[in-house]
C-alpha cells in the first residue's frame, strides 16, 4: 500500500472516531474511540516509526531544518500525520469525559471538539478556558 492511500485511510478513520466522539453517549464514544480507533492509529505509527526511523535520524531533532529533512521521507511524514491524528483523537476523548465529569453542557464543548479536530491545541485551549469559566477549575484539579 502506497503511503497516499494509507493517507487517506487513516484520514476516514480518524474522521470515523470523531464522529463517533461527538455523536455517541460518553461511556460509549470513549470506549470505541480510544479502545479501537487510537490504538490502530497507534499500531500503525509504530509500525512506521520502527519500519522507516534509522538512528541516523535522531539528529534531526536538534534543528527545524533536521525536521523539515526527517519529512521529506513519505513515510516518516505519514508517521507524524498519524500521530497528530492519534494524540488530537485522545484529546477529544479526554475533553469530552473531562467535561462529563464537571457536568459542562455539550453545548459548550462541541465547539471545542470541532477546533480539537481541525486545529489541535486551539481546541484544548478554548476547552480549558471554558472549563475555568464555567467551573472555577483548571486543568490539574481532578487528576
């Protein structure tokens, strides 16, 4: 399988578990999304990771260029698509049973949700600042 169509197979996968997220009671959401969804995201990033990382590439992390170098391998950038998807994917879960537990109105976190899955952390942010508005709590309170 090319890494385009892997692309676009973990694209409706993805898709398919934010659905889920948002359109599933909580208990039910969580348990499809993060028991099945994130850890084929996460399989699969591993699967690429060990398949296409050479320790050579450790070097690249020490500069943006290094980086940008790491990307130019197809693989290596499916593998940080897939992983942005799996850790954004974990995020929602975690915003939507967070906000179950402080009995925050849906209302106010579908559009967290939404943000969560196009922008990442803009989604969290705007989460968390709801959160403290509307519960006087932030982020460490319960854990």
């Amino acid at each position: 399988m090319t890494p385009e169509t892997v692309f676009k197979l973990v694209n409706w996968l993805a898709l398919t578990g934010w659905i889920m997220l948002i359109v599933l009671p909580r208990r039910h959401a969580n348990k499809l999304v993060i028991g099945i969804v994130t850890t084929l995201l996460a399989a699969l990033y591993s699967w690429l990771v060990f398949e296409h990382f050479k320790p050579a590439h450790l070097q690249n992390f020490q500069s943006l260029q290094g980086i940008s170098a790491l990307f130019e391998n197809p693989h290596m950038l499916l593998a940080g698509w897939v992983h942005y998807l799996a850790f954004d994917l974990m995020v929602g879960a975690w915003i939507k049973n967070d906000a179950y537990i402080l009995r925050i109105h849906f209302g106010f976190v579908l559009p967290c949700l939404v943000f969560t899955f196009l922008l990442g952390p803009l989604g969290l942010l705007l989460y968390l600042i709801i959160r403290s508005l509307t519960t006087k709590r932030y982020f460490t309170e319960n854990y």
